[in-house]
C-alpha cells in the first residue's frame, strides 16, 4: 500500500488537490500507521453500523463472517 500511497498524492499533488481524504479500519494499525508518515491525520469521528434489513444478494441472513469493515460500516439501508 505504501506505494499507492505515494502514486495517489503525488497525482492529486500534480492536480493541484489541497486535500486527500480516506476511510481505514481501526484495526488495520499497518495502513494508519503508513498513513501517518504520509501526513493524514486520524480523525475521531466513528461511523454508524448499519445492519440491511432485505433478503437476497447483499443481504446479511447468512451472517457477517464475509464482509470488510467497509461493508457493515458504510452499508446503507434501502
């Protein structure tokens, strides 16, 4: 990841971007680190779990066991 770090910055740089934002698992202590040395800054905020309420593909009737953080944290009730 580090060097898609770096790529990612250094073509908004060249676009003249003021500012990179990003969403990281807690968990993930490698990448926050990584983050870190390049200049992001951990923000407090914490985002809701949302539990999908539908039946069928994308639906949540057989667990949770195969969703990403990004799954249960940004999923959005229809």
């Amino acid at each position: 990841m580090e060097a898609v770090i770096v790529d990612v910055i250094d073509r908004l740089r060249s676009e003249s971007a003021s500012l990179v934002s990003t969403i990281v698992s807690s968990q993930d202590r490698q990448l926050l680190h990584s983050l870190k040395r390049h200049g992001f800054i951990e923000g407090a905020e914490r985002w809701p779990l949302y539990i999908p309420t539908m039946e069928g593909p994308g639906a949540c009737q057989d667990g949770f066991a195969q969703m990403s953080y990004l799954d249960t944290d940004l999923g959005i009730i229809p």
